[in-house]
C-alpha cells in the first residue's frame, strides 16, 4: 500500500530524473563534441602522414636520380676514353 512518504518521494523522483535525463543530454553532447575534434585531428594527422610520405618517396627518388646520373657520367666518360 503506497502512504504519504511514498507519494513525497514519487514528487521528489520526477524533476530529479529531469535533472539526471538534462545531465545525461550535456554529457552526450560533450561526448559529441569531443569525437568531432577527435575525428578532425585524426583527418589532419593523416593528411600529414600522407605529405610527409609523398616528400619522403621525393627525396628518395632524387638520390636515386643523382646516383645513376652519376653512375651514367662515369660510365660515358670511361666509354669515351676507349
């Protein structure tokens, strides 16, 4: 049988599950926010990784580049003496 203390705390319960439910909205809406940021910085860190990959992949070639440039000056130049 519900008494008078029940019916309080059935009073009390409803705007305290409307604060926790506001409470639970702002927390989701941060969580929201902080996923957004989390998914910008991973987009710029893998934008980064990608340049600083292509530069890498440049630099390599040109000293490939410079090597066998070097390697066919040698190469000509011993040709030429024969």
């Amino acid at each position: 049988m519900i008494n008078q203390k029940d019916i309080g705390d059935l009073k009390l319960a409803r705007p305290v599950s409307i604060l926790d439910l506001w409470e639970i909205d702002e927390r989701i809406a941060r969580l929201e926010n902080v996923a957004c940021r989390l998914e910008k910085v991973l987009e710029a860190f893998i934008l980064l990784y990608h340049e600083e990959r292509v530069k890498t992949w440049e630099i390599m070639l040109k000293k490939m580049m410079e090597k066998h440039e070097k390697k066919g000056n040698r190469n000509e130049s011993s040709f030429r003496r024969r």
